[in-house]
C-alpha cells in the first residue's frame, strides 16, 4: 500500500490520522506540537522533515490545518507541498477555506499535475475518533473516486457536491446553521431563565419537538455545566462566518440570517472570547442589559 503523507495533527487531525493506521495505510506526518506526532509514531507512523519532503516521499497527502496563513505556509511555502510536488499526486485538504482559495489551490496542483480535493469536516473531535466525520468535497469525480478509500477510513457520510471549492462551500454553509443555532440555543435558555422555566423540563421536551438539533443537544450540558473547553473555538468560527460572507458577497446575496451570530461571535472574540468553545457565547447575554 502507497504511502501516505498527513499534515496537521490538531484536534482532529490526530484521531483522523490514528483510523489511517487502523486501517492499514502506511503513514508519514509532520504536526507542529510534538506530542500527536510522538502518539503517531508509536502508532506505527513516520514522520517527514518538511512538507516538501512528505511530498517527495508519499503519493496521497491530507491536511488538516487550523488557519489559512498556516494552509498557505504549507502548500505555497518554500519548503511546502508544491515545491516537493510530482505529478499523479493526489492532495486532499480537510482544511475550512474559502472556495474562491479551493480553487485557486486546485488549479496550482493542476499546473503540477496533481489532483486536489477540497474536502472540509463536519462532525467534530467526537467523529474523528469515530470515523464518522461527515465529508464535503469538492474536486473532479476521477480523483473523488482515487480518494475514496481513504475517505471511507476517516468519514461515514461522504459527499461529492461538485467542482472545485464545493466541498467549501457547503462546509460553510452547514457552519452557517452552526453560528445562528448556537445564538439560538444560547438565547432560548437565556430567555426562558427571565420567564422561570426550568431549564432541565425545556430542553427534554425540545428535544422531542420540532426545535431538535444537534447543536441544542451538543449545548445544552455544556451550558448547564459552564464547561466551555475549545472543543470548536469561538475565533474558528468567527474565521468561517467572515469566510461564508466573503463567499456569499462574491455569489451577490448575503443572508441576513448570517448577521446576527458573526456580530454576536465577533463581539465575544473582541472581549477576548477566541479560544473558549463557541457554546460560551451565551456569557455576552449575562452582561447587563445584553446587546
């Protein structure tokens, strides 16, 4: 079996990258922090120097990286992927981006004579570990069809939506849902807390009603907990909105829906929120006179 190259071993990189060695494929990573790279290699994993010696050495590569300066770093650095790049490559990166970057870093690989894949997560640190990540891609059908074994290690739910960048997009759409439904959640309870609901009866009974959703189910005990660990930081979904309404404007609509959540996300992360899980945007609402 190939050898295959993976980048970023993060929250969920790392589970991503234990279900590859599960599974039987050969694995080369590079991660910044050192302890999931010491937990790969005692997994049977190696570990390359630099991504453009993992591109030289293996012939698939995924990515999985938190931010777009470290994405770029990675494929267009002078010791990135692309410099180390060979044709009948296959990249495929799990990354939250914009289209319009999707598409841009296709058609760099496509110069190369490597396919890419955008190929965004949904399903969080739990689903890694799983393997039960839903998975968004976009790229052309032959290399869609290359990767799908691999995807079928890490995901459960794995979608071809279409060209180039619309993995991305849907990614950010299904984010959209995650941004006005975690103000939702934050404000239902909020409310119901000034009307003297208890807040225990409520959320039983919408979780049998037609307001059931995943994240009212992944909110609530957090909140009743107050346990606001980064399982999905504030400032990465601050990053993901900005990125859907950059998408959205150069589509020419912009939902209105969008508005509320970035405004509420953003205003946390100013008052230096970023690094708290996204449920703990319902802190903003015990402030006096909220808004």
């Amino acid at each position: 079996m190939d050898q295959i190259g993976f980048v970023g071993l993060g929250k969920m990189g790392l589970p991503m990258a234990l279900n590859l060695l599960k599974a039987g494929f050969s694995l080369s990573v590079i991660s910044r922090s050192r302890p999931p790279v010491e937990r790969a290699l005692e997994m049977g994993a190696k570990e390359a120097s630099s991504p453009r010696a993992l591109a030289i050495q293996t012939k698939t590569i995924l990515t999985c990286l938190p931010d777009i300066e470290t994405l770029e770093a990675v494929y267009l650095g002078a010791d990135g992927l692309f410099e180390g790049a060979k044709p009948n490559q296959l990249f495929i990166d799990h990354s939250t981006i914009s289209p319009k970057l999707a598409r841009m870093l296709f058609e760099k690989a496509r110069q190369k004579g490597v396919d890419f894949l955008d190929a965004p997560l949904s399903g969080g640190p739990e689903g890694a570990k799983a393997g039960s990540l839903s998975i968004m891609v976009g790229g052309e059908p032959s290399a869609f069809e290359k990767a799908r074994p691999i995807l079928d290690a890490i995901g459960k739910h794995i979608v071809h939506f279409g060209p180039p960048g619309a993995g991305s997009m849907a990614k950010l759409l299904n984010n959209l849902f995650v941004g006005i439904l975690n103000f939702a959640v934050a404000e239902a309870f909020f409310l119901a807390a000034r009307a003297g609901l208890d807040a225990e009866t409520l959320y039983a009974t919408l979780m049998r009603s037609t307001a059931k959703s995943a994240m009212l189910e992944r909110n609530f005990p957090l909140l009743q907990k107050e346990d606001f660990a980064p399982r999905f930081s504030m400032a990465h979904l601050l990053k993901d909105l900005r990125l859907l309404q950059q998408a959205a404007s150069e589509i020419g609509f912009v939902p209105e829906s969008l508005q509320p959540p970035l405004r509420a996300v953003r205003q946390a992360v100013e008052g230096g929120m970023g690094k708290i899980d996204i449920s703990a945007v319902a802190l903003l609402l015990q402030k006096p006179n909220p808004r």
